[in-house]
C-alpha cells in the first residue's frame, strides 16, 4: 500500500460516512447506547464489588450509642462489650473523629460539613467490634443489643449478600444485553456499509474492471464502519465520565458515608479501550458486508 | 495474446454457453465478435476477463493460463485489458478527467502520474477540452470516448469492448470504431463484441461469429485456408499430387464455408460471415 493511497481511502471512508447519514447516525448511535451500557454496567459492578470487599474486609460491626448518652455510660458500654467472650477487638469512635472521617472521604465536598462540629455534630458515638466467631453472630449481637445505652448497630453482613446480590443481577443482565445490544450494533453497521456498497456498485464494478484489487476495494468500507465505531466511542466516553461524576456527586449527597471507585487514574484506559472497541466493532461490521459483497458479486467486471 | 484451447463452459443451471471453442488472437489484431443474443459473446468475454472459468480446456492471456487463476491474481491479469461497456459505466458525479483519474488511482497511480497521463488519453480521445464537465452534460458518443480513454489511461495491451455502439447514435459509432482502429493501430490488440453489421462491413478486420457457444466462422481461419489453396495451385508443376489434393480439399472447404452462409455476394471472407450472422439474427426475430 503506497502513502498516496491511504490518504485516498480515509477521504473515501468519510465521503461514505456523509454520503450514507442516515444511517451512519442509526449506526452510532446504537453503538453508543451498547457501549454507554457496557461502561454503566462495568462502573456499578466496580463499586458493587469494592463496597463489598470494605465491608466483608474489616469484619467489623459498628454499634451506635444513645445520643447524648454522658461519656461515663459510654464507656461503662464498652466495657461490658468487651466482657462478652465472643468479641475479640472492641474500639470507641467519639462522633468527633467519624465526623472527621466523614470529611476526610468527602474530600472538597467534605467542607459542607464545616460548622457542625461541635454540639452540632449529628452524628452518635460508636463502638466499632469484631468477634472470634462469626457463626455466633446472632447471639452476640443479641447480648449487646441487651446493654443499655445501646442504640442500634449497623448490620453488615445482610448488606453484602444484598450487594453480593444487586451485583448478580446487574452482571447477568448487563452482560445479556451487552450481548443483544452488540449484535444489533454489528448488524447495523454491516448494513450502513451495505447501503454505501449498494449506493457505489458502479464503483466498485469499475474498480474491478480496471483491476483494484479486492483490498483496495475494501477499505474505505472499512475506514467507514471504523469512523462510526470511534465516534459512538468517543461520545459513549464523554457521557460516562461526566455521568460517573455526576451520580457519585448525587450519591454523596444521599449516601455521605459510602465511597465510589475514583476512576480518574483509569481515564487514559478507559479512553484508549472504548476507542479500540468501537474501532473493532465498525471494523467487523464493514468486513462483514464488504467480504459478503466481494465474495458474490465482486468479480463480476463485464456483467 | 489470447488463446482459447477445447474451451467449453457449462453453467450451474446446465446451459452450455461455449462448446470446444478453439482460438488465437494475435497481439495487435483487431477482432469483431458477432453473433445473436445468447450466442456466448459475454461467456467468451467474461472467460478472458476471469469473471468465469472454464469447465473443460484452457484460456491463456499472454502466456498465461487463466482456467484456474487464483482470485488473488485476476486484479493483476485485468490491468493487462481496458474494457469498454455498453452503458459507458461512467460515474456521474465526477467530472470528465476524474473518471479516467479514477481509473488510475484505483490501481496505485501517483497523483503526478495522473496528472501527467489524463490529460494526454482526453486529447487521445478529442476530449481535452472536456475535462471539467460531467458525464450527464455530454452526448453518447462522447461520453463512449470518456469511457474509452478510461480503458486506455493504464495503458492496457488489449481493450475489450462490449458493443460499445449499442447506445451511440449510428453516426456516431463509425467515430468510436474510428478510435478504436486508431488505437489498435498503436499496436493495442482490441476485441470488440457488435450487433452492427454496417460497421463490421465498412472496417475490414477480422470477424468471428459465435453461434449456439461454437465459433462457426472466423475470418482469418477462412483467409488462411484460401492463402494456402492459393500459393499451392499457383506453383502445381513442382508440387506432387498429394499437394494438389490438398490444395483442392482446403479450396472446396472454403467454398462450402461460403456456400452455408448462402453468400449471393462477389465473394469476400466478411461477407460470408456477415451474412450468417444476419441469418441468424433473422432467425432469431
């Protein structure tokens, strides 16, 4: 392939593109809603999964005590925490520090919390408790339940299999449409291209009469479903980054404790990926049609 | 140049469209294929083009036998011919000089070749001052003769022409044998499939006539055979008798040739073929 070609073939590729809009715009854009779903899906099964790994990491159970409880009983609840046999570890978290804590993740949103330190502070005293054994779970949390001063506990191990769970159904049902979605996608772009090559017959039986060769031919049809394919990509990227920030902004504000994957060190990846995949998926949906088109009727020069 | 050896091609559907057709074209001939629809004409050429391949025999371009090429290699064997349609096959959207431009580009041209070489085929063809109009902006003769000078631009050695009068004004297409003849005068071999008897008649090339996928007529065979009765009668006292007799066998083959043509004309090769293939012709209306 000679330089003076390639230039040729690209500005074929877009002619191709505008020529055929249409459905150029069908194709992207039912490539973007099947990437757009990829990244949501793989973004929600991140968090999923490292909101469960924190959670089932630590082991720990954190019981809240009685607001405005005097730190004389507080401390009387942690010693008999400590006495129940089952628990190994047993550690005050003043509502200062959680306050403090809750900043520290917030990170620049965090300063919203400015002015409620204090007697302000919303937030209870805690005990954060792992035990020995956590097939005794039930008794144990039973027994502290019984301590006076004791508010309420965070119960975290329904809240895994529960994630363990959404996480489930979000896989499978991302992955089956993914699947439908990419089909459809690559049936899409073959047609587009299917369209250009029909719309260029006269083209490309000229081609053939004079002796191009069948790569030749081929390429523009392929730079035009790889066009489509960087476009959807490229827009799919742009929507899911500024959607990510957005939804983990929202969610900090309903949720201020829970912590969402920071993608921000994965952006030149993530980027480079959804480039790839859409640059392939026009790339198999060009080859598709235009090998089924040559293999038929592309020899044909005189009739 | 072109050669056909026991060539016989049957399609899918079981119509024989060539039965053992035997064939040389020299380089720098001039051939007329005549014949009535459904003869084989397209067969023949879409034989040389590799667009089909034979069932039976061998079809050689240049020394090459193309029966069985390889899809790989037909772009390559195609750049060796310029082929010249009907329906002109010019792109309407692009001007006089990008059609031929294209031609050149689709195999590889630099664009300072291109730009050396367009130019040169349009004034070739009368069309230099064309060069910036469009195909739907010009009459069918000249339009043809965009369709020519594609053909030519990549400088084939041979230029296959499909009944490139069929859509010209009659006048017109004497201009475009013209061309061609001029072309083929330069030393390009042209084969040219016509239904126009007036223009067989008046360009004296040699003529082969298909028929029912046989050649039933071929000029040059019947002027050879009369060349040899000739030199041979005319030189009987140093030739023994087995020479007269055959000399005397390939004078009456000749004239039965004539005699089924039903030729009432002085007699001339092209005559005798011509009239068999408007008997043809007429039996087919």
């Amino acid at each position: 392939m000679k330089i003076h070609n390639i230039g040729y073939l690209f500005k074929e590729g877009i002619k191709n593109l505008w020529k055929n809009r249409t459905m150029s715009i069908a194709s992207i854009g039912v490539l973007i809603s099947c990437l757009l779903l990829t990244g949501c899906a793989v973004l929600i099964s991140m968090n999923l999964t490292s909101m469960m790994s924190s959670i089932e990491g630590n082991n720990s159970v954190t019981i809240y005590l009685n607001e405005g409880l005097p730190s004389l009983s507080a401390i009387e609840v942690g010693e008999q925490i400590r006495s129940i046999e089952n628990i190994s570890e047993c550690n005050f978290v003043p509502k200062d520090d959680a306050l403090a804590d809750m900043m520290e993740r917030l990170g620049d949103d965090g300063t919203i919390l400015n002015g409620l330190d204090g007697d302000d502070n919303f937030l209870p005293d805690a005990y954060t408790i792992s035990m020995y054994d956590l097939s005794l779970y039930d008794d144990t949390m039973n027994q502290i339940q019984a301590i006076e001063g004791v508010d309420r506990y965070t119960d975290y191990s329904h809240i895994a299999t529960m994630l363990s769970n959404i996480d489930l159904i979000v896989r499978v049902a991302s992955l089956a449409i993914i699947v439908i979605l990419g089909i459809v996608s690559l049936f899409i772009i073959s047609n587009t291209v299917k369209v250009t090559m029909f719309s260029r017959r006269t083209e490309i039986s000229i081609m053939k009469s004079v002796g191009a060769t069948n790569g030749f031919v081929r390429i523009p049809f392929i730079v035009e479903g790889m066009i489509i394919g960087l476009i959807s990509g490229g827009v799919s990227v742009t929507v899911l980054l500024l959607a990510y920030d957005r939804a983990v902004m929202a969610l900090y504000n309903i949720v201020p404790f829970l912590t969402a994957v920071d993608i921000d060190p994965y952006i030149g990846y993530i980027i480079a990926a959804y480039a790839v995949v859409g640059a392939l998926f026009g790339l198999f949906g060009g080859s598709i049609s235009i090998g089924k088109y040559l293999n038929n009727e592309g020899e044909n020069a005189v009739a | 140049m072109i050669e056909f050896r026991n060539v016989s091609k049957v399609y899918n559907n079981g119509t024989e469209a060539l039965h053992n057709i035997n064939l040389t074209v020299e380089k720098g001939e001039f051939v007329f294929i005549v014949g009535s629809s459904g003869a084989g004409k397209s067969t023949f050429l879409k034989l040389i083009t590799c667009e089909e391949h034979p069932n039976e025999g061998q079809v050689i371009i240049d020394g090459e036998d193309v029966s069985h090429i390889r899809k790989g290699k037909i772009p390559y064997v195609r750049r060796k011919m310029g082929l010249v349609f009907q329906d002109f096959r010019l792109i309407d959207h692009m001007t006089v000089y990008d059609n031929v431009a294209f031609a050149m580009r689709v195999v590889g041209a630099s664009p300072k070749m291109i730009k050396k070489r367009v130019p040169y085929i349009l004034s070739l063809v009368g069309l230099q001052h064309k060069a910036k109009h469009y195909p739907t902006e010009m009459s069918g003769g000249e339009r043809q003769r965009v369709g020519l000078a594609r053909a030519l631009v990549n400088n084939p050695s041979m230029i296959i022409a499909d009944e490139p009068t069929g859509n010209i004004d009659p006048a017109l297409s004497f201009e475009i044998v013209d061309l061609l003849s001029e072309i083929n005068r330069r030393g390009t071999t042209v084969l040219m499939v016509t239904h126009e008897h007036s223009l067989v008649k008046h360009f004296h090339k040699r003529i082969i006539q298909i028929h029912s996928g046989e050649i039933v007529a071929d000029t040059a065979a019947i002027a050879r055979e009369q060349q040899a009765a000739a030199a041979i009668s005319q030189d009987t006292e140093t030739v023994d008798r087995e020479a007269i007799r055959r000399a005397k066998e390939a004078r009456q083959k000749a004239d039965d040739e004539a005699r089924r043509l039903e030729s009432t004309r002085e007699f001339s090769a092209t005559d005798a073929v011509l009239a068999g293939s408007e008997d043809d012709e007429q039996a087919d209306a």
